[in-house]
C-alpha cells in the first residue's frame, strides 16, 4: 500500500467513522461483560448463601442457571459484535477500500 492510499484511508470520513464506530460499539460491549463477570463475582463474595439455595428442593441450585447464563450471555454478545461487524463494518471497509483506488 502506498503512502498516497493511507492518507486517503486516514482522511476518509468514512473510515473515521467506522474507527469511532469500532471503538464505541467494542467499549459498550466490553462493559456489558465486565459488568455481568463483575456481577456474578460479587454475587459469589457476598451472597453465597443465595446461590447455594436449592431450586423448589432438588439438588440444583440457583448458582447453576446463573453461571450457564453468565456464559451464554458471553457468546450472545460475541454474536451481537460479529453480526454488526458483518453487516457495518465490512460495507464500509469495503467503501473505504473503493475510495482509496
């Protein structure tokens, strides 16, 4: 790639915007895990009474379905990323890729 072409890449609204697209939507993301994972810690440290408890008597406890979620709730929000990377961010690489020819 030359140099002329990065400079068009760089200047090009279009990529400032997918840069600052990225960054937002990979932070929100990020957060939204950190706060469950951070949650779910917490809820272990400070309340392990509550996830020992028993499910209507039986040997499951409440601590089992929230942890599955916890993990489930991880691979639902890869999905939500790959799905907007797939639908946003490559039309607009491939924009970019067009208008820096």
């Amino acid at each position: 790639m030359s140099n002329q072409q990065l400079e068009r890449i760089t200047h090009n609204p279009k990529y400032r915007r997918l840069v600052r697209s990225r960054t937002l939507i990979g932070g929100i993301l990020s957060a939204i895990t950190l706060a469950i994972y951070l949650g779910f810690i917490g809820l272990i440290a400070y309340n392990p009474k509550f996830l020992g408890t028993p499910i209507d008597g039986e040997v499951t406890t409440i601590g089992i379905p929230i942890g599955i979620l916890v993990i489930v709730s991880a691979f639902l929000l890869t999905g939500v990323y790959v799905f907007i990377a797939n639908t946003t961010y490559d039309r607009l690489i491939r924009e970019i890729k067009a208008d820096a020819q």
